[in-house]
C-alpha cells in the first residue's frame, strides 16, 4: 500500500520531493517504493530528468487507473474516522448574516442532524483576506463585490437593503419625513442612503443627524432601540420584522450589486458533516432569497 502512495504522490505532485513533503517522508524513501513497483511491473512508470519526472504511458495508463482506487479508500476511512471521533464543522459568517439570518435557522439543521457539531464565529474580513485552513475554518458565510461563484464557491441571494425603525418611531408618513430623522449609518452606507434616496425618487438630505457603526448589524439594533432608521439586509431583518420589533416604513428595496456567498474549504469539501451543512444552508438560501414570491 505504501507503494501505491508513494507513486500515486508523485504522479500528481510531479516529483519525489513533493511527494516526500505531501507524504512526510523522505524523497529517497519515495523513489525506493516507486522503484519497487517498476521492478514488480519490469518496466518504468517514471521517464527521471535531471530535476523532474514524467510519466511513461504505462505509468499514466496505472495511475488513471489506481487514483479513483485511493479515492474510494480514502473517504472510506475519513468516514469512519469522522463516525468514531466526528470533528465540529467550523463555520465563520459576518455579524449580520451570522445573527440575524443563519442563527434563527440552525435550530432545523441540529433537529434534522443531531450528530453534528457546529463551532460558529463571525468576522468582518473580505473572504480575499481568509486563509481557510491557517485559521481553521471549514465555512465562511460572507459578501462579495465580485461574482467569486466556483466548485468550493456557492451564492447564496443578492444584497437587497430596505429602511427600517422601531414601530415606536413617529413622523415617518412619507419618504421626506426621513430628513428630519436621524439616519443610522455603517462602513460606508452614507453612500448607500444616497443610492436608497434615488430609488425613493426624492433628492438626499443636505444635512442631517446621523450616527455611524461598525457593522450593520449594530445600526439595525439602534433602530430596534428607537436611535433612528437604518438601512436593514432584507434576508437579516424579517426576523424581527415579522416579531414586532421592526417596522419597514417604506416599499423601497435597494440592491446594491453586492452578493451573499458560501465558501467552503477545498481540502474538507468531501466531509460528511461538511457537506450536510452545505447543502443544508443552500436549501434556506433558496427559501429566503430576496424577492422570492410566497407561493414558491
């Protein structure tokens, strides 16, 4: 078996001392286990250069046939290492998303998949700025600028955002009432109220009261409090919303072009719980989006 590795490893790294770094041994062990192998086969399944190797096309030949070999016997024993001693799903989503939108929903993913363990944090980096394994995560719920969709990439809904206070907040009649109001900023949503306005169809407001925070999340909570209006993620909002503790004075939605993603870690894609979790959070994904009518 250990031949089989070694020459497996070194197929897809294209040399004995990546194989030896993938494997943790050392490249002379790797190349007397390859070598083992021709000698059993007499004939090479290696062409060596002065620092590379290539291989031959019976090498080719056994290695398209050995890989998907290894692959079932690989997930075999990840899936009973992972039944014996099952390894919490790490999940990392931004404040907003992860409070507001993924909270609420996880009762049903634990109900339907008690076997699984979640560890959850949030974080307000871009996913750019992420290093998936050197911190240990296994799922990052995020936003994006970009369409970034790919294999380990999933979308998830479009940003939309709508106005909302507390239904203790008064004055707020029509769109213009809002110049008297104090307007609850985050990052750079100064902008984004500018951009809400025209959806509005009325001019922004050359002066007005603001207060301005960290993250979205906090200036949805000021309003919550009464503090103001805030510009509120339609998909983190219903929640509270649909409890009373919202209100959305206006029918305006603004889509901002920025969309919600899911990442998941190339290296751990194939877990089981790993992929529940996936599957799980795309299906709400599906149920939530926003602007998806109540029939569907």
């Amino acid at each position: 078996m250990n031949a089989l590795k070694a020459f497996d490893a070194a197929a897809r790294c294209g040399g004995f001392t990546a194989a030896a770094l993938e494997l943790s041994v050392s490249p002379g062990a790797v190349s007397r286990h390859v070598v083992n192998l021709e000698e059993f086969f007499g004939e090479p399944l290696f062409e060596r250069h002065h620092n590379e190797i290539q291989l031959t096309a019976a090498g080719m030949q056994y290695f398209a046939r050995i890989r998907p070999a290894l692959e079932v016997i690989e997930d075999a024993s990840r899936r009973i290492v992972e039944s014996s001693n099952p390894r919490p799903v790490h999940v990392t989503a931004g404040p907003g998303i992860g409070r507001d939108w993924l909270l609420p929903r996880l009762p049903d993913f634990l109900r339907t998949h008690s076997n699984v363990e979640l560890d959850l944090t949030t974080t307000i980096a871009l996913i750019e700025e992420v290093n998936l394994d050197l911190e240990d995560m296994d799922v990052v719920i995020h936003y994006s600028f970009n369409d970034i969709s790919s294999e380990y990439c999933d979308f998830l809904f479009d940003t939309e955002l709508q106005a909302v206070c507390s239904p203790a907040l008064s004055g707020l009649n029509e769109e213009r009432d809002l110049y008297d109001q104090t307007l609850l900023d985050h990052l750079h949503s100064l902008t984004v109220w500018r951009q809400w306005f025209d959806v509005a169809g009325i001019e922004p407001p050359a002066h007005t009261r603001a207060l301005k925070f960290g993250d979205g999340s906090l200036a949805v909570q000021a309003a919550i409090d009464g503090l103001g209006v805030a510009l509120g993620e339609t998909v983190c909002v219903e929640k509270d919303i649909k409890a009373g503790r919202l209100i959305s004075p206006f029918p305006h939605r603004l889509r901002t072009g920025n969309k919600f993603f899911m990442t998941v870690n190339p290296a751990r894609v194939e877990r089981p719980s790993v992929r529940a979790f996936r599957e799980w959070v795309l299906k709400q994904a599906r149920e939530s989006a926003p602007g998806r009518p109540e029939s569907e």
